[in-house]
C-alpha cells in the first residue's frame, strides 16, 4: 500500500497493477478523504449555506 495526500501519475497506477506482480493499494488525496468520511475518522460533518443574491433583489433601494 502506497498513500499520499497528492495524486498519481499514470504510469504510476499501471505500474502498481503490471500483470505478473503482487498488485499495489494506491491511496491518493481524494480516496484518503472518502475513506476517512466513510469510517467518520476524524472528520466531522457540517452543513454549508450559499447566499442567493437574486432573493434579495427586491429588498434595494
């Protein structure tokens, strides 16, 4: 198993699955952090808003 908070090339992925070798758990950046949001380590889930500017239109002046 290889793990980085980065991303892996192309041939680094083929490289890690070459037929005829044990294969290679590859974990870049964005499989850590669903991994992580799956078992809730360490992370904690929050609600985030998006103001919409055209609802308050009709309140300028």
């Amino acid at each position: 198993m290889i793990l980085t908070t980065g991303t892996f090339t192309t041939e680094a992925r083929r490289e890690a699955n070459r037929d005829g070798v044990p294969p290679i758990e590859l974990i870049d950046g964005d499989k850590l952090i669903d991994m992580l949001a799956h078992l809730e380590l360490g992370l904690r889930p929050v609600t985030t808003y998006e103001l919409d500017g055209n609802f308050f239109k009709e309140f300028e002046t």
